[in-house]
C-alpha cells in the first residue's frame, strides 16, 4: 500500500452474522482526489477511425449542448472519411444552426504559441499569421480561416470557441514548483524553463446534452481533433485524401473513451470549472448523481474515477494514480504512451519487483514481475527528452537500447565523480600538509595521535588515488564510440521496451552512391545519391498503462513530469477485468499479428522475444517486417534535457 494510502485507512464493513472474515485488495482508485468513484458505462476506443465516428456521432445526435475541451482543433478535419460526411467544423455550424449551443476551449497561448510553428499545428486557421496545418488542402485551409474568424467573433451566438493559455503568475508558480516540488529530483534547468515557459492546457474531452439525464454522453480522449490522429487499426504506410483514410504524415496508435451515467457530472465539473476561468459565465449545474448508466454489450457498467492534473489549482491525481497503481503490481505492467521519460515511475515499478523478490518471491516459483512498453524511439516522439528516456531505461536496466546517450551520460557521470574526488583529494592533502608534529616534549600520548592522524590521512590519500584512476579509466572506456552497454537484471523483474512500425512497409532499401557511366561526356564524374527507406514507423500516442489484467487508465496523460504536474491534463480510470483484458488482448494482437496475446505474462514475454528477434534478422536482411512490433532502438548520440 502506498504512503498516501497508508495515511488514510479505508473503512471495510464487514457483516458479523455472515462472516468474521475479509478480503484485503490493493486500492486502485486515489483516495483523497478531487473527483470521487462513481457509476459508468465505459467503452474504449482504439484508433481514429473508431474515436472520431463515435463522437462525430454523439454530436449529430444532440439537442442541447456540445461542451469540448482540446489541445489540437482542426475544423476542416473529416471525422467520418467516407467521402460524404461532412467535416467537424460544418457538423458543428449545423448543430448551432438548429439551437444546440456548442463550446470549444482550446489552447492557444496566445502569439507564443510554438506549436503554430512546428510540424503540427494544433488550431491551424486561428491566427492570420501562422495557420497552415502541413497536411490540408487549399480548400480545408480556407475553410478552417472562415470557421475560427466566425467561432472567434461570436457571429452566431451558438457556436463559440474560446483560446486559452497561462497567466505569468500561474507559469512562475509552476518554475516554483519545479524547482521545489517535483518527484523527479534530478530536473534541470532547461527543463524547469520549459516547463514554465512552454506548459499547455492539454485534456481532450468532450461532453454532448449535458442537461438532459437520458442522453448525456461524454469522451475522454487521448485523440487530439486534428488530422494527423486519423487512423485505422492496418496502420497503413499509404496516405489518402482527408475524405477517404489516413492523410497524416504517417500512421498513428491511440485511444479514448466513451462514457455515460453520473460520472458524466465530473466531466461537466472540469469543463464547468475551465470556461467559468476562461469567460466568467457560470453555467448551470444539473444534479447528475441520478444520470442512469446506459449499459450494453459494447458500453460496460464500471466504477470510474476521473483524475486530472490542474497546475492552476495544484491538483496532481494522476502523478499519484501512477504510482499507487505499480506499487501494487504483482504479475504484469502494460504501458503504451508518447513518452517513457519519467523516471520516479520506473523506480516505482523496481522499488515494487524488489520488495517483493525480498519478502519471498522466488521467481523461479512464482515467475517475475513483467513489464512491456510500447512507445517512440523516433526523433519526433523523442526530440526534447532523450536525457529523461535514458534515466528511464537505465533504471529498468535497459539502457542497451539507447546506447549513444547512455555513454556519453556514464562519461559525465564517471567525469563529476572524478572532479568530486580530485577536489577531496587536494583538500585531503591540505590537511596533511598543515598537520603538525607535536613537540617532542608533549608526550606519547600526542606523539601517537599525530602518527594516528597521519597514517589515516596517508591511507584516505592513496584510496582516492586508487578511485581516481579507476574513475578515469571508466571515463575513458565509456567515451569509446563501441564500449559495450549490455541489459542489467533487475531482481524479480522482466522488461521489454518497443516501438512499433507499419506492418506492410516496403522492404528496407540501403542508401546508395552511383557515378556516371564509363565513356560520359560530362567535365567530372557524375554522381547519382540515392537515400535509402526504412521501415515506416507508427507514431504511438496513446496514454494506457494496464496493471494485472484489472486496473486500467487512460487519457491524455503522459510518462513525463511535465504530463504529471505542469499541464492541464485528464484520464479516467477504472479496475473492471471484463473490459481491460480484451482491449489488451485486441492491442497485443494488433501490434505483434496476432501471435503475441497470449494471457500468461511468462509466454507473452517470449513471444514478444521471437517476435523482435525476427524482425531483427528481417531488418538486417532488407526485408519486410513480420509484425508491427520492433524492439525500442535509439542510436543517436543527440542528448535533450527539455522535457
């Protein structure tokens, strides 16, 4: 149990007259947050074309109200990619034309919005300055220019959309914070500056006819509403036309969530709490505690919790579910999420694997603790935190996968330790050298203490003379391009880290230098370069973590300090085996083709083994991959420390 938990015990009622027994069960859910446990229905969503067609479909059924809170919104952007649907942004006209009054809170930061800059745009069409989204047409662009000029304007007082960022105040508390309260100790400067500097209002989520009990209907999402996150579950390499599939710049992993039943309520609560800051209009309050839980085959009966982070508020729920869930794991961890960069989490999770292995866990008998991740490996999943991901892996023992930068981290490392040694050294020496003999008639007593004195200072001389060489040998090993960086065992704990790839990518081509012909009339030899393809990779930015085959969160939530205490962030979560085994089942056999399922984590885990082993020889032979499923591999030396 973990300390937060162990502070406030939780009452168990037990009858008498039936039992004098109980069953004690780790909590799951965050005792203490700001939102309590409440009655649900809950459906996952993985993938765009699923997430999309389910809310494009709750919103064409409204009557009252569309609330959305959203990193990324792209009206322009087609929803239902059928060739005749029309796009979010007319769907949403539409609805305000026949009454529905729809709110939109985005992120937008105002002119420094860097994202507007970057490779994707979340509200291309917002300023008349930088509002060209990468992927769109001429015609999706126009559009999306006319859309915000009206929803900006208030034209028609039933669609608007409103931008918001984060006060001065608000990101010097969070550099405060950063500097002073994060669980990551080792942050450094340049990430407490991004943090400050950079934070987001990052939730997705969406609430359709809040006020009416019958067909209130909410989404907590990890999609952002822009094209890029439109997917299917063949995470094709081939593009199409924003109508028709996938137009993003390459395929794309994630998950929401639909939900219904009095849970709604904290959905409302937090966009309640987000537009009454952003407007100052208090909306109407229903009492949800009596919403009925529309419950079938697809949408399941649950006990949910809704966690966010707020950093406007100081709330950090999620921060604390993470780690109370891997305090009690005891066979299995499934993380699927943008980044794997937060270190507390992997000392969590080997801090729970050791204890267990010392109060008697013979993994021989009872097997391991198994731990499978799929993240990015690519520079656009990991360009602002590579220094955080080898902390990361270092710690789970798995820093063979990020060779480069763990040397050069293992160099420094050995280098300040030596520069720490060197510095006890001579001040050792110092002292040796003031050191006094007593005066002959000061007696034996002195004489003795002196030579004592001496001989310990002599002794700590030479043991650091002995460390320092041993520490400039290691500096000096770890800085060779080919010194070895082999996985460590970690007591009662297995791990596999992966990334995933488009299973039907053509076949590995090497890049290739060819001169002109013997006999060309050109001046000088004429040279053709020819760049080489790779695999073609799948972006993964989902934010699932599954814990025994029971517990499961997702959201918009990632595994960085910034997702756990700086942006606005909101995942639900719930414990109800009957849906998280299935979605995890579906997710393995989506990424290893079927063969990788298996409910046993001891056989899963070889499977996964074959699996990327197969699809290391079929890299090394130029050949297709066998299944999506590749080993997290990250050989640049490039070190980031902003995120």
């Amino acid at each position: 149990m973990g300390k937060a938990a162990a502070q406030k015990p939780i009452p168990a009622p037990v009858a008498q007259n039936e039992t004098m027994q109980a069953t004690i069960t780790p909590p799951w859910f965050v005792n203490g947050s700001e939102y309590h446990v409440l009655n649900a229905s809950f459906q996952v969503l993985v993938n765009g074309e699923r997430a999309f067609r389910a809310v494009y479909q709750a919103i064409a059924a409204a009557k009252k109200s569309v609330c959305i809170i959203c990193w990324g919104f792209q009206p322009s952007m087609y929803f239902i990619r059928d060739g005749a649907s029309p796009c979010i942004g007319q769907l949403l006209m539409q609805k305000a034309t026949q009454g529905v009054k729809v709110k939109i809170l985005g992120w937008t930061m105002g002119a420094g919005n860097l994202a507007q800059l970057g490779p994707e745009n979340n509200t291309p069409g917002y300023s008349a300055f930088f509002s060209r989204s990468p992927t769109e047409t001429d015609q999706q662009h126009s559009f999306d220019v006319m859309w915000y000029a009206k929803a900006k304007s208030a034209q028609d007082p039933n669609l608007r959309f409103v931008g918001r960022g984060f006060t001065l105040d608000e990101r010097t508390e969070i550099l405060y914070r950063s500097r002073f309260q994060a669980k990551d100790s080792n942050l450094g400067w340049q990430t407490k500056a991004a943090h400050a500097g950079a934070v987001t209002h990052h939730q997705k989520m969406v609430v359709v006819d809040y006020e009416d009990p019958e067909h209130a209907v909410g989404f907590v999402m990890g999609h952002n509403m822009l094209d890029e996150y439109w997917d299917t579950d063949q995470h094709s390499y081939k593009r199409y036309g924003p109508n028709r599939g996938r137009n993003g710049h390459g395929p794309r992993q994630d998950i929401s969530s639909r939900v219904t039943g009095p849970i709604v309520g904290d959905l409302f609560a937090n966009f309640w709490q987000a537009w009454k800051k952003e407007t100052g209009e208090a909306l109407p309050k229903p009492d949800f505690s009596r919403y009925p839980v529309h419950a079938d085959s697809q949408n399941l009966p649950i006990q949910g919790q809704l966690l966010r982070t707020q950093a406007q508020y100081n709330v950090k729920n999620i921060q604390d579910l993470y780690l109370q869930a891997v305090n009690n794991a005891s066979t299995m961890i499934y993380i699927e999420n943008q980044y794997f960069r937060w270190p507390p989490l992997a000392a969590k999770i080997q801090e729970a694997a050791k204890k267990q292995t010392q109060g008697g866990r013979d993994p021989g008998k009872h097997d391991s603790l198994y731990l499978f991740v799929v993240t990015n490996s690519s520079d656009e999943g990991m360009g602002d935190g590579t220094v955080k991901t080898y902390e990361m892996l270092n710690s789970l023992g798995r820093a063979d996968t990020i060779p480069a930068v763990a040397r050069l981290e293992r160099a420094d490392d050995a280098q300040a330790r030596l520069n720490r040694n060197e510095v006890e050294s001579r001040l050792s020496q110092l002292e040796q050298n003031q050191l006094l003999p007593p005066s002959r008639y000061g007696g034996a007593a002195k004489i003795a203490a002196y030579q004592n004195k001496l001989k310990a200072l002599q002794q700590k001389q030479a043991a650091l003379k002995a460390q320092n060489e041993s520490l400039r040998r290691q500096v000096e090993a770890a800085r060779k391009p080919d010194a070895p960086v082999l996985p460590e065992e970690r007591p009662g704990l297995k791990v596999h880290v992966c990334t995933l790839v488009a299973p039907d990518s053509l076949p590995r081509v090497a890049a290739s230098v060819q001169a002109s012909p013997s006999g060309q009339t050109y001046p000088a030899a004429k040279v053709t370069q020819t760049p080489g393809r790779d695999w073609t990779p799948v972006y993964v930015h989902a934010k699932l973590m599954i814990v025994n085959d029971t517990f499961m969160t997702l959201g918009s939530a990632n595994i960085n300090t910034r997702s756990m205490q700086v942006d606005s962030e909101l995942n639900i979560a719930h414990h109800r085996p009957e849906i998280t085994v299935p979605l995890r089942r579906q997710l393995w056999g989506l990424h290893t083709a079927g063969r990788g399922a298996q409910d046993k984590p001891k056989d899963a885990f070889k499977a996964w083994q074959d699996i990327i082993d197969e699809n290391k020889t079929a890299q090394s032979k130029w050949k297709k991959p066998q299944a999506s499923l590749v080993e997290f591999s990250r050989p640049s030396p490039v070190r980031t420390n902003k995120d």
